[in-house]
C-alpha cells in the first residue's frame, strides 16, 4: 500500500513540474512570436530612408540629387509619392538656403525624424548648393 | 525527496540552457542583420552624398576637376576649400582621398603640419596593391584620359565592410 507521505510528495513534484513546463512553454512560445515579428518587420529606418530617397532620385528633377525649383511643390510631392492618411510614412520638404517648404497631405504634428542631404537646386539658367532637410512622420 | 529536487533542478537548468541556445541562435542573426541595414543605408547614403559632392559646380568646373587641380596647386587647394566648407558637415569623421592624396581627415581639412605627419602613413600607403581598400564608398573616374580613384572612408562602422571590389565607373 502507498504511503500518504508518498502520495503527497508526488503531487508536489508534478505540481512544480507542471509550473516549470508552463513556464518554459510561455517563454518559448514568446521567444518564437517576438523572433518572427522582428523577421517579417523591416524597420522603421530602413523604411523611412528608402522612401525617402525617391525625393532625391528625380522626384523634383531628372538628375541624382538635382532640384529643379519650380518643380518643387506639394503636387509634385502628392504625385511622387502618395499617402492615404497618417497611418502611412509622411514627410514634409525643406530647402533651406532656398526658405522653401512643401508638405505632404497626411503630414501631423511634430516629425520622428529628420535627414539632411545636399542638393543641387536649379532656378532656370542659376544652378547653386542647398540643403534639403526631409522631415519624416511615422505611421500613427 | 532529495532525488526529486535535484531532478527538478537538472530539468530547470536544462530548459535555462535550450532558451539562452535558442536565444542566441535565432536573436543574434537578427541583431547582426540590423547592424549590416545601417551599414547599408550608410554606404547608399554616402555614396549619394559624394554623388552630388563631386558633381557640383565651382565656376565652370566640377570639383572632381577642382580636387584633380588642387592635389597640386595650392590656388586650386584654396578655391576647393572655399567650395567645400557648405559641404563638411556631411562629411564628419569622414576621410576623402583622392588618388593617394588625403583631402579630409576625420571631416577636417587634411593641411599643414598634420599632413606631414600622415603623409608618411601614406606614402607608406602607396606600396599597398589597393590603397583604397576599406573605403564605404570607391568612385573611379577618367578624366583628360587618367583614371582617378576617389575614395570614402568612414570611421565609426559597426561590422567591416566587405571589399567593394571593383569600383563603379561614374564618368
């Protein structure tokens, strides 16, 4: 005949055991989902900086890096690159030494992030430096 | 009682290990995959930043031609400085070499008595078989029948670059 003592002992092994497991399976189960969201995720600045190259690579001109000024305005940046609403990336445009600035329709608030490039702006025959400021909103 | 507890602790210890294995098996790639993306987008990012650089006008000349002049000119080496200052703030911890010559240096300009001193590293430089080994971004160009190699090295990289092999032929 078993024991009382025995008995008792057994259930608090599995009760222990049956935690341990539990706890195990979570962790991994959660190990797992955070592993594969980070696979199917590209990240926000890998996102952001692609679309944000589109403005540089004859968006606003027909050369790399070149602004033809009066190209330069929100319907050229709408046709460039269209959003639905602020669920998608948004950017507003600067040139700084120009003092010209489009931005785009579903463009909020405060941006999450700034990148600075040098550009080449032509204004007809005039051909000078300046510095595009591309301001980025992510997805709300 | 005393087995059981030490078989629980074996149990315990062995799932601790397959996490950190797992762990360190599946999250590691994924950090390292994330360190070549910005090491990625800072090679697209210089290279578009040297694109434009190079191309830009100084009076009737580039300043690729200018930088070509200036290796040997001291007038040429003004006018290029002038025309470059817009410029450096893109530049920071950068270092731009032309050929064998050094026209930035940490995002400053490569002259006086610091020169001295690293054109001995680089005329040390010049027994290399590929000088511009390492850079982020390599240009070459040909001009007035030479070929010119214009390089862009950038300290600060979090993996090594691989070797860009052979350079992309711009002009």
């Amino acid at each position: 005949m078993v024991s009382a003592y025995a008995i008792a002992k057994k259930y608090i092994f599995w009760t222990i055991f049956s935690i341990a497991l539990l706890t195990a399976v979570f962790s991994f189960v959660g190990l797992m989902s955070r592993v594969k969201a980070r696979l199917a995720a590209f990240p926000d600045m890998l996102n952001e900086e692609i679309i944000a190259y589109r403005f540089l690579l004859g968006c606003f001109g027909d050369e790399l890096g070149v602004i033809e000024l009066d190209r330069f305005t929100n319907k050229t940046l709408e046709q460039c690159y269209r959003t639905k609403s602020s669920k998608d990336y948004n950017f507003a445009l600067e040139l700084v030494n120009s003092g010209k600035m489009i931005v785009g329709k579903n463009f909020y608030w405060k941006e999450d992030r700034k990148l600075n490039f040098p550009v080449i702006v032509k204004n007809g025959s005039d051909e000078r430096v300046d510095e595009l400021i591309i301001y980025i909103r992510r997805p709300i | 009682m005393l087995e059981d507890v030490i078989d629980l602790i074996v149990f315990i210890a062995f799932v601790a290990l397959l996490y950190f294995l797992i762990h360190t098996l599946a999250v590691s790639p994924l950090e390292r995959e994330a360190m070549i993306i910005e090491d990625g987008l800072n090679e697209l990012r210089y290279d578009y930043i040297l694109s434009v650089y190079l191309k830009t006008k100084v009076g009737n000349e580039t300043m690729l031609e200018l930088m070509i002049k200036a290796k040997e000119n001291n007038a040429a080496w003004k006018q290029w400085k002038n025309a470059t200052k817009p410029f450096l703030k893109y530049f920071k911890d950068t270092y731009l070499v032309l050929d064998n010559r050094t026209f930035l240096w940490k995002g400053d300009f490569h002259e006086g008595f610091f020169k001295i001193i690293t054109d001995i590293f680089n005329w040390v430089e010049l027994f290399r078989e590929r000088p511009l080994e390492g850079a982020l971004v390599t240009k070459k160009f040909v001009f007035d029948g030479k070929e010119h190699y214009v390089g862009l090295f950038v300290s600060g990289l979090k993996i090594e670059m691989p070797e860009s092999g052979i350079p992309v032929i711009v002009a």
